[in-house]
C-alpha cells in the first residue's frame, strides 16, 4: 500500500521536497493512517508535518476524547499539534445551513488559518477512492454536469492535497490494522440524518451487490469526466472574457456572442456568469442553469427570473444581466413643484435644476450658438404661456403624454419607454418635467415639441438641470438629445 501511495505523489506531483504539510486529523482510520504515513515517510519525502484537528463541540466527551487521543500521539511523535473548538450545531443554525456544510466549512477554514499563520504551504486531507464515489453519487443526486461529476481532485488551490485518493477504504483499514493504529471511531458516521451517510449505509451496499466493483468503476469514470473537463475549462476560460463583463452591481452577458456556441458551451457560461457574481454556485442546480439558457434563447426580450441567494438573473431587450434582487427596485421621484427663476438642489435625486426667465434676444444668440449637433442637451427653452397649471418634477405616472419631438400627434411615456427599449427597472428613477398629466421633458431622452419656444415666444422660460455622481452620469451619458 505504502509503495501504491508513494506511487500516486509522484504521479499526481503534489508533494515536493522543503513542503510544510498540515494534516487534517479527526482520530478515524483514514487520517489517522495518513498522518502515520506521511510521519513515516517524512524524510524519506523531505517534507515536515503538523497536525489540525477541528473539535465540533457534537459529542461531548467523545469528542473531547478525540482530540485528546490526537493530541496523545502527536506528543508521543513530537509532531506540532493545534486544535479549535466550535459548536458546528448553533453555526448550522444561525447561518441556516446544514450541520455537514457548517462543519466542513468550519475545517476548512481553521486549517486555512493555521497554515497560513504557521507557514504550512499544503493542507492534507484523508479521503479515499469510496469517499469519490460517494461524493460522485451525491452530487447527481442533488443535480449537477460534468464538473460536479469529475469528483474530488488529487490536488486543489495548488494547497490542499489527497495522498490517499488511490486507495479503497479497506486498504486503509488493513494499513491500520497491519500498523497496529488503534482509531476512533464517530458514532455519527452511523447516523442516517447526514445525506452521506445514507449513501454510505443504505445505497452504496445495494450497488456493490449489483457490481462489487462499482466503487472502481466510479472512480474511473471521475478522472475520465476530469479530463474532459480540463479540456473544455481551458477552450470556455477564452469565450469567458469575450462574453461576460463585471461592473460594481451586475454581470453583462454579450447575447449575441453567445449564441455563436453550442448549447454545452453557452450553459456553462451562464454558470459562469452567476458565479462571477457572486463568487460561489452554491445551491445553483442545473435546472435553474437551463431556465436561464431557455429564456435566453427565446424571442422574449424582457424577462426576469430569481434563483437562490437573491440573485436576479434578467434580460432588458439587448441587456442580459446577473445581479442582486433588491436592485431591481427603482428610485421613485415624489412630486416638487418648480417655480420660475428658481434654483433647486435634489440631494437623494442627485439632480440640480434651475429655471429663468430669460428674452428673446437671448434665447435667439443660444439658439444661433448652438448648431444641431452641439445642442446643449441638459439646457431647454419653452413657452411659458403655453404651460397650464404649476409645473412639477416627478417620477412617470399612469396617463402621461406628450408630443415628441419629430413625430405627428402625441405619445403615451408607458409606450415610448417601450419603443426605446428603456429598462423597465430605471423608468421610475427617470426625472419628468410635467404639466398635470402632459410631459414638457423627460430629462435626457424627449422634449415636448408643443411647448417649445420660437421666434414668437413672449415669455420664455429656460429650464436647466445637472446630473450629479457616477450612478446618475453613467445611466444618462449618451442619452441627451430629447
């Protein structure tokens, strides 16, 4: 066995010569054999250990004779020895997670910390051939491709490793017992309430009755699905920076360059764009993968749909989009009454308005100054006369019109929005310059023909506002021109 494993290092090159490893040790067969292995061949390897071992705070005095026992054979071996306690049961609790997921997440991160604080550059962890087999099986079960089906990896991260990943559990278990390793055993391993115990107890017997080789065969077809992923991570790692770009708030998807893939290819780059959003996939299964694909295929330009963790995944006519739920609620603007000849400042709308009355001759040197092209966007003259009722600066509401400019009759804004595919999540956010129900300008997109001011204009009113800050520039820049 010791020459298979031996065998396995140099094949899979994850240990070298000068590596600090930290051994992750809970007292069972598995780590404590590689413990002894990796003692035994530390020389031979060149290579200096140190042992983490995790208390869950679950069992009580066993778990307190646990960590006795491996802190007993430390001892005894002079091999530095470091230990934490935590209640893994009011972490699940809290963080609404399972007792498993708290507690894998909690060694983790304990022997990510110790390693980095006392200069361990590898992290050793036990698992075996039938720990592959099980994580194979429960993952499909929780749905999953390719990726999830290529198992556990001889190495990750270029830190954490697993010597012992070409064995089956009964090698161990006759390493131990031909070693004379006396290991603790946890009674939760017999409990069916963790999903891989069901596994481990109920389904994996009744398959092994089918194929007493079934464990094998798993573990062949992991390295089979591993190399092909390795093969299609590298081609989609080239589309990725092509099709997905991050900004602050959201990932955006290049729909048009994602439709030149096939489906393999486009699915995995939505799963790519989730979790460059949020950093993790977790709980994201295959089916809402292919609720995004499906709608992202179809004609249907305005869609959205939410899938785990308050992620929003959306489509906005040629905007594709992953972001957090609660931003996909706008900005309503409460009603403001504007008066002439008055500056306003509108700190939460980040917008500065100013109105004046100005006169003909003004108006006619500006309008002289400023040909077509270099129209002052932000600035408006209107008739005066022609406004009926107090003027108001607010957010759109049901019934509003007006005459756009370069079109015959009037517009409502609910179909204009619509006719320039403006985002159904910022037209609440957008500034509106009404009179009653009819619009004189929607701040950065139209103007009002009917109320504009001409040569004839007795009473001329200049309107003038200011966009303040990146949220408000970025969402108006290249939109003046109403």
């Amino acid at each position: 066995m010791e020459k298979k494993v031996i065998q396995y290092i140099k094949e899979q090159r994850i240990l070298e010569a000068g590596d600090h490893v930290l051994i992750g040790v809970s007292g069972g067969a598995d780590s404590l054999a590689l413990l002894y292995f990796l003692d035994k061949y530390a020389s031979r390897l060149k290579i200096s250990i140190g042992v983490a071992h995790l208390h869950h705070g679950l069992r009580g005095e066993a778990a307190d004779a646990d960590e006795a026992f491996v802190r007993n054979f430390c001892r005894d071996r002079e091999i530095a020895f470091y230990s934490r306690q935590r209640n893994v049961q009011e972490i699940s609790q809290f963080e609404k997670i399972s007792v498993e997921e708290a507690g894998r997440k909690e060694r983790y991160d304990f022997f990510g910390t110790i390693a980095k604080e006392n200069g361990y550059n590898r992290i050793a962890m036990g698992h075996h051939l039938n720990d592959q087999a099980e994580t194979m099986l429960m993952r499909l079960i929780r749905g999953t491709g390719v990726k999830g089906v290529s198992g556990i990896k001889s190495s990750r991260d270029n830190l954490y490793i697993r010597p012992f990943l070409c064995l089956e559990k009964k090698e161990i278990l006759a390493y131990c017992q031909k070693n004379k390793l006396e290991f603790r055993t946890d009674a939760t391993n017999f409990q069916r309430d963790y999903t891989r115990n069901k596994i481990r107890l109920d389904i994996m017997p009744m398959i092994l009755e089918i194929n007493p080789r079934a464990e094998v065969h798993f573990n062949e077809f992991t390295k089979i699905a591993n190399e092909y992923e390795v093969f299609f991570e590298k081609y989609v790692d080239r589309l990725e920076e092509l099709i997905l770009t991050k900004t602050v708030n959201q990932v955006l998807i290049n729909r048009t360059l994602w439709l030149n893939e096939e489906p393999v290819v486009q699915k995995e780059i939505l799963r790519r764009a989730i979790f460059k959003f949020k950093g993790s996939l977790k709980e994201i299964e295959y089916n809402h993968i292919t609720a995004f694909y499906s709608l992202l295929k179809s004609d249907k330009t305005i869609w959205e749909i939410h899938i785990p963790h308050d992620i929003q995944l959306m489509r906005r006519y040629d905007r594709v989009m992953v972001m957090a739920k609660q931003n996909n609620i706008g900005g309503i603007i409460k009603p403001k009454q504007i008066l002439p000849d008055k500056t306003y400042i509108f700190s939460k709308e980040r917008l500065i308005l100013e109105t004046k009355f100005v006169s003909q001759d003004e108006f006619r040197k500006k309008r002289c100054f400023f040909s077509k092209e270099l129209e002052n966007h932000s600035e408006k003259y209107f008739d005066y006369d022609k406004i009926k009722g107090i003027l108001i600066l607010r957010s759109r509401q049901t019934g509003d019109f007006f005459y756009p400019t370069g079109l015959q009759g009037k517009k409502t804004i609910k179909k204009y929005f619509i006719d320039r595919k403006i985002d159904r999540n910022i037209r609440d956010e957008i500034p509106l310059l009404v009179m009653g129900n009819e619009i004189l300008w929607i701040f950065g997109y139209a103007i009002n023909q009917r109320c504009l001011a001409n040569d004839d204009t007795k009473n001329i009113i200049r309107v003038t506002y200011l966009m303040l800050g990146e949220k408000c520039d970025s969402r108006y820049s290249g939109n003046f021109g109403g």
